[in-house]
C-alpha cells in the first residue's frame, strides 16, 4: 500500500513542489545579486501562461516526444518512489532524457540541434557517476531496491560520502545550472538562443518545465535516499539535506560561469573517478 | 515424455548443405539463377536448422556426444588443412607477405606433429547441447537471412561500383561455406576438429575483405589474415599441449581438467577472433568487404565464435588469473572501442568500433565465468548477433541509395528513406535504449561485477555506457531530424533485401517482448549445463518492472501520437535568427544571398579519435596480454 | 492581474538602433530596476516570448526579419516600439534605406519616445502593453472556446 500512496504523491504533488522550488531558486538568486526577484509563485503564474497561450510548433512531432519525454520522466521518478530497483531508474532517466534530445533534433534547427548536441555530451558527462552511485548503494546496503536502502539500520551517507559529493557535482547539470547549464538555460541571452528548447513555445514549453519540476523531485529523492534509514528521525535529516543541497547548488549557480564542454566533461569524468571511483573502490575491501 | 531419437544424421547434412550450395554457386551464370540457388539453399540451411532444432527439442533438449570413430574424415581433414596452407602460401607468395607464411606453416606442421606423436583416444568428436544449438540456430537464421539479403545487395553494389570485377558467384560461395564451416565449428567437440573449422572460418573471411582486390582491401585482408592466425597458432599450441600433458583433445575434458597453458592458449585465440584489442584493428579493416560480408562474419557469426569458444572455457576461467586477462582485455576493448566509435563518421566503421565494443563486454563477462555473467554474456550474444546484422544491411541498403555511408549524409534521413529509417532505429534502441536487450544485459552484466568484487570492469562499464550513449544517440538523432532536401533519392532497396530486414527487425522486437521466456528457456539451461546448477538472476519483481518498461516505451509515443493528432498547432518556420529564407533549408547569409543550412554532429576528433587513443590502447592492451601470458605460461611450465 | 501579465516574457530585438535605447532595455534586468519583479524574463527566443520590443528605425534588411520573427510568436503577443526611431523613425526618418518606425512592417500596441528612452519609460511602456495583453488574451480565448 505504502508503494502506491508514495507514487500517486510523485505524480500529483512533484510538478507543485518542483514549481515552490523553482519559485525559491529564482527568489534566492536574485537576492544573491542584490535585486528583488520575482513571487514566490511566480513559476505558477509562468505555467498558468504557458499552457494559455496559441500552439505554435515547427512541426507535428515535437509534441509527441516531448510528451514521451514527460511521462518517461514521471515513470523513472515513480519507480524510485515506489520503492523499485535504483538502476533501473537510471536507466530510464536516460531514456526520458533521450526523448528531449530527439524532440530537439527532430527540429533540424540551428540553435536546438546545437544544444540536443550538447545534451547528449551533458549526459555522457553525468552518466559514469548516476551508474556508479547506484553500485554504491548495492555496496553500501546490499540492495539496489530503493524499498530496502530505506529500511536499512544507517544512513549510506556514512559509508558513502564520496557519492553525495560526485552527485551533488553533477546534479548541477541535471538542474541546468552554472556552470554547467551548457544545452539550454534558464537565463536569457546566450549563443545559442534557448539551446535545446528554441523551438518549444507555448504548452510544449510547459511540458517540458512540467518534467523538469519531476527531474527535480527525482534528484532530490535520490539524495534523500542518502540519509533515509528505519529511524524517523532520518526523514526530516532526509529533508533538510536536501534543502540544502538545492541550495548549494543555486548558490554554485549564482557564483560561477559557464564552461566549455571539455572541462564539463573533463571535470565530471575525474571528479566521478575521485569521488564515486575511490569511494566505491574502498567500499569494495571492507566488504 | 516418450524418448525420441535425435534425428542426428541432420547433423552432417546441415554442415554439408552449404558446402554443397558452395560447390555449385560459382558454375551459375546468370545472376537470375544464381539468386534462385541462393535462396533454395539458404532456405535449405534454415530448414535443416529448424528440423535438427525441432527433433532434438522433441527429445527433451538432451546433451548428445556424436561420431566416436572417424578414421576416414579426420585425414580428409588433414589435407584439407595442407590445402589452407598451401592457398595461404600461394596468395603470400603473389601479394609478398611473407611473414604469414611462416605463422601458417608452423601451426599447420605443429599440429601434423603433435596427432603424429601423441594421438589421443578414441572419443566423440561432436557435441550437440543447448549453447551448441543456440549457435547453430544463429548462423542458420541470421547467416540465412543475410544471404538473401545479398543477392539483392550485391546487384545494387556492382551497379554502383562498376570499377570493382563482379565476382558474385565467388562471394556467395564464401558465405555459404563459411556458414558450413560456422556449424563444424560450434558442433565440434573435438580441439582438432574446431580447429580445421576455425582456420576456414579464418581463411574465407580473409578471401572475403580482399572481394575487391583494391591495394587497401589486399592490405586489410593480409592484416586480419596474421592476426587470425596468430590465433590459431594459439589453438594448435593448446592442442598440442594438451594432447602431450593431458592425453586428450576433448574441449570438455581440458576444461574440467583446468590445464593452464592449454586454456590460456585458447583464449589467446578466442580474443584474435573476436576482434579485441590489441587485435581489434584487423575487424576495422574488415568494413572495406561488402556489407553481406561484414553483417555475417564480422559482427553476427563468425566473430561470435571467439566469444563462444571464451564461453565454453569459462567454467575454467572463473578465478584463474588467465580469467583475470580476459575479463580486463574485454572491459578495456568495450570502452575504448566505444570511445573511439564517436569521432566516426563512417557509419559502417561505427558499427565496427561498436561491434568490438559489445563483443568486449561479452568477453568480459566470459572472463569473469560466473553463472551471472555468463547468463548476460549469452543473453548478449542472442540480441547483437540479430540487432547488429540489421543495423549492417540497414547501412549497406542506404548506402546503396545514397551512394554513401557517411553519417552526415544520412541527415533527415526519415523523410527520404523512412522504411529504413525506421529498420535503423529499431536497431539504434536495441542496441542502448531502456528497456531493449541490449541494456538489460548490461545491466546484469554490471551487477555481476559487483558480485564478482572486479571494481575496474565497474569503472569500464559506467565510463563505457556513457560513450556507447553518446555514439548511438548522436547518430539516431540524425535520422530523426525532419530536414527537407531538394535532392530526390530513390529508394532502390530490392524486396528480398527488405524481407531479410524485416526479419530482423521483428525478431529484435519479439526478442525483447519474450525476454523472460527466451531467458528461462534458452539461457537458464545453458548456465544449467556449463555449470550444473542455475539460480534466477533476474527476480520476477524485476521482471515486471521490465515488462512494464517495455509496454511503456512501445505505447508512450504511441499514444502521445494519438492524443496530439488532435491538438491544432500552427506551423511555422524554424528559428534562424529570422534569417530563414522561409522552407527551414536556407537562410539568408551577410550578403543578402540564400545559404544552405548544414548542420554537422559532434565528433570530438581531438579528443575520442582514432589517431589518439588507438596506439595507447593497443600499446596497454598488448603490455597486459603478453606479461600476463608470460606470468601464466612461465607460472605453469 | 491575470496569469498572463503576471508572466511577460521579453524578446528584444534591434531593428537599426545606434544601441542607445539597447543598452537602457538592458538596464532595465540590471538590479537597479530589476524588472524580474514583475515576472518579466527577457528570453531571447520569439518562440517563448509574449512581448516583442523593438529598437531602431526599420531599414530593408530587417524588415523581413521583424516580419518573421513576429510570425514565430505565439498569440496573443503585444509590441512596444522602444525609443523615437522605432516610433517614427527619429532622425533616420529620411534616409534612403529606413523605411520608417515598426508599425510600417507589423502592428505596435506601445510606443515609447526618448532618445534614449529611459529605463522607467520603458518599464511604464512594458506595464501599459501587459494591459493590452490581458486583452488580447480575452479576445484569444473567446475566438477559440
């Protein structure tokens, strides 16, 4: 029963919490720089519009994948509620990711098949450590099921901190923040227009940021799952560490520039093999 | 269950039918009748393949040892075998390549030796068990279908390639007595036998990359040539070894028996002919052979046969330090392969780099030699043996349309070619999406490593999942892209070719839908028999959720499809900057002129190209293979 | 306000301007008038923006720009014309290649004088079009319920 409340809360109350926290972010952000920034609910009133407004679209399959893209992004986030295998979930959140890259491509455009291109680099980028971490937990707690990691006597922070570490360095990607915020970007006027989502307007931009708020409830559950242990003590720890790792990241947003591929991809490949790698290597002789 | 005969006397006939095919193809003439003798015979082969497979199911699947005394065919062997070498002598003497001439006589004569000195027992020569006819059902169906596929090729290649002789009759020829010789091969039980199999798999492919008899395709072939026979030179010092220390022949007995040198030396011949590195480049090489070719020996069948004969010795394998080699070579060539695939544009050189990147994963998994691993190996085996000699005629059919195979080119390739668009893709998700095959396996694969406490081929799985992403996603989206071009292609694929892709297609499909029965019923009693017990590696719960994947990914788009159609959307012209000359193909440049809109894939060249990281790889890989050679050889002497 | 005005989103574009009235619209996301408080994003892309602002003198070149940058935005969208040259044409009035202000080439709801415009002009110009917008909006949902 308990797999099935979890999932159904994913489903209806992830895209409001995402949105809150989206909201959050850009009201953070601006007071990291000095201004007022927007409500609270600001990104409400941006989805409100989004879905309002006139369908415009350069061709009829952009839709369909990114809707494909939506729903396969609310299924990997519903696996991990549902208390289901971790790497399985990896597994489709590249898939769902790769809905996105081919709704851009499908495009032919200049601008969404440069950042679709950049995309795909992104995702190599992350990759190496999403699968590792999801080794770690098997290592750490002897299960990939996120319904046993849960239930374990301790936090797998404590047997693996070099995990939290390297995902919090590549959760910035997921986020699309600085400074790795390389395939499209939530701030304006940039080289290549809106990257990945140039030709996204109206609904089909809100579908989009519709499963971005469900990547980022996503994100955040997997750190939860760091600090979630049988104690209930662990779920407010849980929560907590998670405000605060969204917020390490706005603030490594707000403190950085955007960098070139090839120190994104240089920087994940060997933080991964110095966080993810060595933790795991370590992992692998105690036990 | 009433007890039926096996009906083995398909067996012989099986490998025959195609030698037979063989025989006659080259004294047809006309390219209508030769096309007639080619399907009867690959339909024959099939036939055979099915009947054999049905009657020995009929029998309850039983574990069948075949033929004790062969006095007569093992001499005919035997001159077969001087036949290979003296053809190997001839050619190296007209194309100057000495060197091999030395590697074929040596193992030739050690092996005329070692049967002369110490000839081993009577015993079975042939075994027919699950692997076995997993193998044979492979080469019948997959070899099959590509030589149908090749009648209609290989009139639209020398329509194309008019500077090249037509030697149609000699190529299909080829291909069915390599598909006899791929049966000999995995039917045999016999060290001796397998290995007279293993030097004409080696020879015809050899005779294959030099079709065209360019000076590349002379060099490519000589290149394979060496290295295959080093490989083999490996299998006759086994074979000797193993006849004057164990005083047997029999690939079972040498495994259970354990016996180093013999083992290590196999597996040296596994990894040639599997293309892993430091040998990898001789496949590379191979794509320069017509596409029928490379589908079938040089990613479906042939290079399978390394994997297998890896396989088959991995009960041995398991723990050995010659286990610990294999595993790390095959890791290593799975990300390095994958790494160097990106910076390709060649779509056919993709598909090799990929190629040996797969089959390093398999051979990984061999190394380790644990049921898990050996379950994903094999399941491995099945899905890329069928996606990847899709993907092959896939390319070779565009190719045929386009006049090229360069991935640039194949740009909106959906709105010009979109029946093999949609071949290609469903052979593009195969191969890495969730929740196909070829991921699953991987998946399995990575927990295996876990399991077996082998951290490194961890760091090569997640760092190779990556790149292999990268290559395929890159590629598909080139496809998808909806580019409208002024250029009219004609889609000049012949029927028979696309029968063959469709074929492939729907088994790639069937095969992910019927995952759970193909691996309880095809993998669980493999691993039953190699190892004698076998436990569930996937739980049901894990089933399920792949099932509910699988419907997801089929019926998602499916339904997104149905629910936009209705939604009323205005379309309009891409954004170039408002710059677009309005049909989203051109753009107006700074001189006020229109300009073609040409968008280009990543390929990182400085970083992930060929001429970087090829000689490092090759340079560690054959560091880690001959010090590790020395130390098991040296260790056991 | 309704949901609309509550989220405009900003394309700029320069149809000739000497960059004067540019650099005040940029002035405008600066923290000084930080006009994110109103949910206002300049987004570079005509896809996702509501309110097209345009500077300078439309010339022949950026005509068929305009006009097809305007096409690529959704409805219901408004255009401010920012600066006496995208009003008039300002002093480039009777050039040879100018053919005037923006609304020779597509509709305009505000117009913002200056040379340069001010930022709180512009600002007030933005404010007074999210009227407009909340209209068009009305009229858009009724044309199509």
């Amino acid at each position: 029963m308990m797999p099935v409340i979890s999932v159904i809360a994913y489903l209806a109350l992830a895209p409001f919490a995402g949105a809150l926290l989206d909201g959050l972010d850009r009201k953070l952000a601006a007071r990291m720089q000095g201004r007022k920034g927007p409500p609270l609910l600001q990104p409400f009133y941006d989805l409100g519009k989004l879905f309002s407004k006139q369908m415009i679209a350069v061709n009829r399959v952009q839709i369909l994948l990114n809707l494909s893209y939506l729903v396969f992004l609310a299924i990997a986030g519903s696996m991990l509620f549902a208390g289901a295998d971790i790497l399985m979930c990896t597994f489709l959140l590249s898939t769902a990711d790769m809905f996105l890259v081919m709704a851009a491509s499908c495009d032919s455009s200049p601008f969404s098949t440069l950042g679709a291109g950049r995309e795909m680099i992104q995702m190599m980028a992350y990759e190496p450590l999403v699968l590792l971490m999801a080794v770690g937990f098997y290592l750490a707690t002897g299960t990939f099921h996120v319904g046993e990691i849960i239930r374990a006597p301790a936090c797998a922070v404590i047997a693996m901190p070099g995990f939290l570490l390297g995902f919090i360095f590549i959760t910035a990607i997921k986020l699309r923040k600085s400074p790795f915020d390389l395939s499209t970007s939530h701030h304006a006027h940039q080289e290549m227009v809106k990257g990945i989502t140039t030709e996204m307007s109206g609904p089909a931009l809100g579908i989009v940021t519709v499963a971005e708020y469900y990547e980022i409830v996503l994100m955040l559950g997997i750190v939860a799952l760091f600090f979630l242990n049988r104690h209930w003590w662990s779920w407010p720890l849980a929560v907590a560490a998670c405000l605060l790792v969204y917020f390490l990241e706005v603030l490594w947003d707000n403190v950085s520039a955007r960098v070139k591929w090839d120190t994104l991809l240089g920087s994940c490949w060997v933080a991964t093999l110095l966080t993810g790698g060595l933790n795991g290597l370590i992992l692998m002789f105690v036990r | 269950m009433g007890m039926q005969i096996v009906p083995f006397w398909l067996v012989p006939i099986l490998i025959l039918w195609p030698v037979l095919a063989a025989a006659v193809l080259p004294l047809v003439r006309s390219a209508r009748a030769r096309g007639v003798v080619v399907y009867a015979a690959a339909a024959g082969v099939m036939a055979l393949a099915a009947a054999l497979l049905g009657g020995w199911l009929a029998a309850g699947a039983p574990v069948i040892t075949l033929y004790a005394d062969t006095g007569g065919v093992d001499h005919l062997m035997l001159a077969g075998e001087l036949f290979l070498m003296a053809l190997i002598i001839v050619l190296s003497v007209r194309y100057r390549q000495y060197p091999v001439i030395l590697l074929s006589a040596a193992q030739t004569g050690l092996l005329l030796y070692t049967e002369q000195t110490w000839p081993a027992a009577g015993a079975f020569h042939m075994q027919i068990d699950c692997l076995t006819m997993l193998m044979c059902v492979i080469a019948a169906f997959v070899g099959g279908f590509i030589c149908i596929y090749a009648v209609g090729y290989m009139k639209a290649y020398h329509r194309h390639h008019a500077e090249y002789a037509d030697r149609s009759g000699f190529f299909f020829s080829m291909l069915f007595l390599f598909l006899g010789a791929m049966f000999g091969l995995v039917l045999s039980e016999n060290l001796i036998w397998m290995y007279f199999f293993w030097e004409v798999t080696s020879v015809i492919s050899f005779l294959l990359i030099g079709y065209t008899r360019t000076e590349e395709a002379v060099h490519n072939s000589f290149r394979a040539l060496w290295m295959n026979l080093l490989g083999g030179l490996g299998f006759a010092i086994a074979i000797a070894v193993a006849s004057a220390t164990l005083g047997t022949v029999q690939l079972g007995e040498v495994v259970a028996a354990r016996a180093v040198i013999p083992i290590a030396m196999l597996s040296l011949a596994g990894l040639t002919k599997s293309a892993q590195l430091p040998f990898s480049s001789w496949l590379l090489g191979a794509m320069v052979a017509p596409t029928p070719s490379s589908a079938l020996l040089h990613s479906a069948t042939m290079v399978k046969a390394g994997v297998y004969l890896l396989i088959r010795l991995a009960p041995a394998l398991a723990g050995s330090a010659t286990g610990m080699t294999v595993a790390f070579i095959g890791g290593f060539t799975f990300i390095a392969a994958s790494m160097m695939a990106i910076a390709q544009n060649d779509g056919k050189k993709v598909l090799a780099f990929s190629t040996v990147s797969n089959l390093g994963l398999i051979v990984a998994c061999a190394g380790i030699g644990a049921e898990e691993t050996i379950w994903a190996a094999v399941l491995l085996m099945i899905f890329h043996s069928v996606s990847k000699s899709m993907l092959f005629q896939a390319v070779g059919a565009i190719e045929n349309c386009l006049g090229s195979r360069d991935i640039e080119s194949m740009h909106g390739l959906l709105l010009r070619l979109p029946a093999l668009t949609y071949i290609m893709g469903v052979g593009i998700a195969g191969m890495y999406l969730a929740p196909f095959g070829m991921l699953i396996s991987k998946w399995v694969a990575l927990r295996a490593f876990v399991d077996a406490d082998n951290y490194l081929l961890v760091i090569f799985i997640a760092y190779g999942s990556a790149t292999t992403m990268l290559y395929w996603a890159k590629w598909l989206c080139k496809l998808v892209a909806l580019h409208r071009t002024k250029e009219q292609v004609t889609d000049v694929t012949h029927r028979d070719q696309y029968l063959s892709m469709l074929v492939h297609a729907g088994s790639t499909l069937l095969l992910c839908l019927l995952f759970p029965l193909l691996a309880t019923r095809v993998v669980d009693p493999i691993i039953m028999e190699l190892f004698g017990e076998a436990h569930d590696v996937l739980s049901m719960s894990v089933l399920t959720t792949m099932a509910v994947m699988l419907v997801s990914v089929i019926f998602v788009p499916a339904l997104m499809f149905l629910i936009t159609r209705s939604a009323h959307s205005q379309i309009v012209p891409i954004y170039m900057g408002g710059a677009n000359e309005g049909d989203n193909t051109y753009f107006v440049n700074s001189y006020g002129e229109p300009e073609h809109l040409y968008l280009s894939n990543w390929y990182l060249r400085f970083d992930f190209g060929m001429r970087r990281l090829m000689r490092p790889s090759v340079i560690v890989a054959t560091g880690v293979l001959v010090v590790m050679l020395c130390v098991i050889v040296g260790g056991a002497v | 306000m309704a949901k609309l005005a509550k989220s405009p989103w900003l394309l700029h574009y320069d149809g000739s301007s000497c960059n004067g009235c540019d650099i005040e619209v940029l002035a405008c996301t600066t923290p000084v008038y930080d006009i994110e408080r109103f949910g206002i994003i300049n987004t570079g892309d005509p896809f996702q923006a509501d309110i097209l602002l345009i500077t300078g003198g439309i010339n022949h070149q950026s005509e068929a720009v305009v006009k097809q940058i305007y096409s690529q935005m959704p409805d219901p969208k408004v255009v401010v014309a920012v600066g006496i040259c995208a009003c008039t044409g300002g002093v480039f009035k009777d050039c040879y290649n100018i053919k005037g202000g923006v609304d020779t080439v597509i509709p305009v709801d505000v117009y913002v004088p200056g040379c340069a415009a001010r930022p709180q002009a512009i600002i007030d110009g933005v404010v007074k079009a999210l009227e407009i917008l909340q209209q068009k909006r009305e009229a858009f949902l009724a044309r199509r319920a």
